[in-house]
C-alpha cells in the first residue's frame, strides 16, 4: 500500500481533512508511521486545530521513536481537546 495510491483514490476529495485522518489512522495501524504522518500532516496543515489529528501524528512519531515531535503534537492534541471542552 502506498501513499500515492490514497492520494489518487478518486473518493479523496482534497479540500476535506477526513480522508487524510483516516489515511493516517489506517497506515499508523498497518506499521506504516512514516506514511501515516505524511497524511496526517497534510490533514493538520488543512485543519490545524483538529484534536484527533495532532494525538494521531504523536502516535506515529512515537511509534518513529521520534520522541520530541510526539510530546509535541499529543501537547497540542491536549490543549486543544481542552479548549473544546471548556465551549
């Protein structure tokens, strides 16, 4: 499975973040964390206060050992969890 194949799937319509989400959940899943995180980064550029994209891409970089950008990206999955709790 490649990233270039999702990217010309015809149902991936580039104006949405979902699909990217999904793409990155589904590639972290199959041990594939340096695709996950090029799909998940798109997404985060597209939607950057997105919750559930940051705390998917400190998933994939930690499964990376990239430790830093992980902390990193699950802090922002977190402040932004809680600023839409607070709404």
């Amino acid at each position: 499975m490649t990233l270039k194949g999702f990217y010309s799937a015809p149902w991936l319509d580039p104006t949405l973040t979902g699909p990217y989400v999904l793409m990155g959940k589904v590639l972290e899943k199959k041990g594939e964390p340096e695709l996950a995180i090029r799909a998940l980064q798109r997404a985060a550029s597209m939607d950057p206060n997105n919750s559930i994209t940051h705390h998917l891409l400190g998933q994939a970089y930690r499964d990376l050992g990239k430790n830093e950008e992980a902390e990193r990206e699950l802090k922002i999955a977190s402040q932004l969890q809680g600023a839409a709790d607070s709404h």
